[in-house]
C-alpha cells in the first residue's frame, strides 16, 4: 500500500442491495479497487440487527453474531454469513487494502423480553427538561441473545445497562430517561443541542456502568481477534461520552498490538467549532469526517456560479486540521431520502473530487454510488414514493489513478478567481506532477506554474475534457484551460 495518498472508499449506502451478497461482492472487486489506488475499504456496520437479513445495521441488537446465529428470523446478515465477511476481509487485505470496520455502541434495539423500571418523561427538543413525575413502565431492555446461546459471551443486558428508552409497552412514544445508580443526568456531551443529545434512539447504552464498559472491551478484542479488521468508523459520536471513546481505542489498539485507525462520524455542517472541540475533547485519538466541507460543496453545487469558490475550504476541518480530516462528497446519511439529506449536486461532483482527491490536505472517501451508480425506491417525509437513480461520477476513475500516479510534491494554488481554482503538484522523485483547473461559470484559461523540470513537456487532460495540448514555456509556466462548469487534469504525455 502507498501511505503516501491513501483513499478510502464507502463501500454500501443506505438502499444496497441484500440477499447477503455484499461481502462476495466487495471480494470480486478487491483488483478493481487496487487497481484504482484504493487504500481502505468502509464495510456496513457487520452484526445482526433488530430485522436480521434486512437490517441496514445500525439497528445494532447482537454485537457477536456476524450471520452465524438464527437470530432475528434469519443466520446470516443483509450482506452475508460471517464466514463470508472474514473471506471478504482477507482477500481485500491481501490486495494491500485496509477494512474498516462499522462501530455502533450507541444505541441497541431488539430486545428479548420485557422488564419493568421506573423512568421520566423528558422533552424531546429538550432532553435535560423532565416532564412527568416517577413512573413505572415495561419495556425490551432485557437482551439475552437466545440463538447464540452464551457463545463468545455470557453478558446479559438488562435496564441498568441503559440511560434510556423510546418505548414503553401499552404507553406512546417518548423519551424516557431510566433511574439509574449511575446519575440521574445524562452522559457528558460537549455541546448543549437538544439540551443533552446524549439519546438518539432505540434503547441509549449507559456507558458509566462499568460492566457494559468491561463488555464493550472484551467485544472489541473479540471482534479483532476474529477478523483482523485495520481501522473503525465510529458511528453517531455526537450521543456518545467522549471519555468512553478515549479509553475504548486506547484498550482495542494495546489488544491489538498495533496503532488501529479511527475515524468518527460528528456530523456538525458548518460548524468547525464542534469539530474542533471534539478532536481536543478526545486528545486526537480519531480523526472525523469533515461535516463542514460537505456542506460547502453542497451549498456551491446548488448556487452554482454565484458561489464564490475561493471559500470552499473556509471553516472546514480540512483547512485548520488537515492531519484528522477524513474529505467526503456524500455518504449514506446525505443521499436522496435519508435524514440528514444533502446530496451534492451531479454536475459539481467531479470538481468535488477533485478538490478531495488532487490536493494534499484530507484523508478522502469516495462514496460507493459515485464509483458503481445506485438505483433505488422510498418514501420521503411526506410519504411520497420517488424512484433514484444516482449516476456514476463522470471521469471519478480517471481521478482516482490521477491521485494514485500524479498527486504528489509541492503544492502550488491559484485561488484568486472567484468562478475558477486551479493548483499544480510539482510531482516527485517517483511520480510526475498534475495541473487541476475547475469552474463553477464560463470557460476559463489559468496560467499557472508547473516548474522548471517540465520545460517543453506537452500536456493533456486525462478527463478528456479539452481536446487541445498544453505546452510548458522556457520559464515553466503555461495556460491550462478547463470548460465552463466543469473540470479539467493536465498531465504529462
């Protein structure tokens, strides 16, 4: 693997097809995605969830159970068996990819049986407001994991494993906090949304009893030793203690013996600050994907030229921490249909590649229907049906092996145009170099400097955007055109 540029890819979205096909899939295009410069493989959150075969996963209800228990009406998970994902794993591993590995300690839905316990009602837009007196209700806290039957683990979860719960049986819907020896608040959270985000959803684990931290540990080492995973993505940390974290991938990574890569999921857009703020609340252990980047490219994708592109980069993770941001153009939250949607639009993606790919700052992730194209149906929030067809990214293969064979050396920007960027990479020992031009309006011309070693090279775009050669001038410079509204690659005949 080259360390130098690594890539990762998103390999699934919320709609990919089941019938426990992916991890063959991912299997078959291990070359493929080697062959583009793919670095790191994201798998799907691997474990059984509350609807078995068709659970997305993070709905997570058996951390142990990788599809080899019949649990939740089915063995093996919505993407295959458990031997399947570890064959998957090391076959993507010998093509020198990394996996990393779906992480959801959230939440667990899917309970077993009923227990009683006393609770309050909380304000939903307000979770530090309690809103009811004491009250008893009865509800699926109770996880025994009858399939499994104690294999890897005789931990049983009950309601002191839990700060709370959204449903009570014969009760609505509602937030209800759970009286607890462990605090009658909820976990520490480093921003003050919803009064305390600390619940999202299904039943909240309570990370200060220290027999679920004993068990998330021992389940960690577990997980590692069974399949050899390289890295984690850590889902939904804006509900989770950030000191659990700390400790968690400070244990995992002493149990593995080597530095384990995390990335966390703070889903913040346009506020750097919270960013920030985590990375030191955490002391730098993981890096986080960069919500605020997203959010410019898709804010630029929808005003078009009137977005002033020499702010692309302004108050994104990108620009004030480059050595923690993990760069996105979507993922499986953002796309049509989803919660949190925000897709960037078709016409900007290239250039939002680009600008992820090609330059020296970020970690990026390519997203899996920007690779493959995706298809599918739901509802929205108004329960229409809509069918989406979501295209493969015009020339992302050609941006990819560009940042594999080109991205390399001194970076040179020219920032100055509020409609068109450009910037050169010197190239290196190993590698020649490469002049990006974009534009969000007309077609434009950009003299930029490529140096002194390609004096009198010829250069094409390898997007095929511009069918013209570009040649380099005695003094190193030359003019790099791009068209109006799109990308362009120069590179060395």
């Amino acid at each position: 693997m080259n360390p130098t540029n690594p890539t990762m890819i998103q390999f699934f979205h919320w709609y990919s097809e089941g019938n426990g096909t992916l991890w063959n899939h991912a299997k078959e295009q291990a070359k493929y995605l080697s062959d583009l410069g793919i670095t790191s493989v994201w798998f799907p959150p691997a474990y059984k969830g509350t609807d078995g075969e068709n659970s997305v996963g993070y709905d997570s209800y058996d951390l142990f159970d990788l599809g080899e228990f019949d649990q939740k009406n089915s063995v093996r998970t919505k993407y295959g068996t458990k031997e399947e994902y570890i064959d998957s794993i090391k076959t993507l591993q010998s093509y020198n990819i990394d996996v990393i590995v779906d992480i959801v300690l959230g939440h667990k839905g899917g309970g077993d049986e009923l227990e009683k316990f006393k609770v309050v009602k909380v304000d939903e837009n307000n979770r530090d407001k309690v809103i009811s007196g004491e009250i008893e209700i009865e509800s699926y806290t109770k996880f025994t994991f009858p399939g499994r039957n104690k294999k890897y683990s005789e931990f049983e979860w009950n309601f002191t494993c839990f700060s709370g719960t959204d449903y009570a049986e014969g009760r609505d819907s509602h937030i209800y906090k759970i009286k607890s020896e462990y605090g009658d608040d909820w976990e520490e959270m480093i921003d003050d949304e919803k009064g305390n985000y600390d619940y999202l959803m299904f039943n909240d684990i309570e990370h200060r009893n220290p027999h679920v931290r004993e068990e998330l540990n021992h389940w960690a080492k577990w997980y590692f030793d069974e399949t050899g995973f390289d890295g984690v993505r850590l889902d939904a940390l804006k509900h989770i203690s950030f000191d659990f974290y700390k400790e968690w991938l400070t244990l995992l990574r002493s149990n593995a013996g080597k530095n384990i890569f995390a990335v966390g999921e703070y889903w913040a857009p346009g506020q750097l600050n919270l960013l920030q703020k985590y990375i030191e609340a955490t002391e730098g252990c993981m890096s986080l994907f960069d919500s605020s980047l997203h959010n410019n490219f898709h804010t630029a994708s929808k005003e078009g030229d009137s977005y002033d592109l020499r702010h692309i980069f302004s108050e994104t993770l990108t620009d004030a921490d480059p050595l923690h941001s993990v760069t996105l153009v979507d993922n499986h939250d953002t796309q049509p249909l989803q919660d949190l949607e925000a897709p960037v639009e078709p016409w900007f993606k290239p250039i939002a590649y680009a600008l992820i790919l090609l330059r020296e700052s970020g970690y990026p992730c390519v997203f899996y229907p920007d690779l493959y194209g995706a298809n599918y149906k739901d509802t929205d929030r108004e329960g229409n049906e809509h069918e989406i067809f979501l295209e493969k990214v015009d020339g992302i293969e050609e941006l990819l092996k560009a940042r594999k064979e080109n991205a390399y050396g001194i970076q040179r920007d020219y920032f100055e145009h509020a409609n068109c960027l450009g910037w050169v990479r010197e190239g290196d020992n190993e590698h020649e170099g490469c002049a990006v031009v974009l534009s969000n309006k007309d077609a434009y011309t950009k003299p930029m400097e490529m140096g002194e070693r390609y004096i009198g090279k010829t250069f094409y775009d390898v997007l095929g955007r511009s069918e013209e050669k570009v040649e380099i001038r005695e003094d190193g410079w030359a003019d790099f055109p791009v068209p109006a509204g799109n990308v362009s690659v120069w590179i060395p005949e």
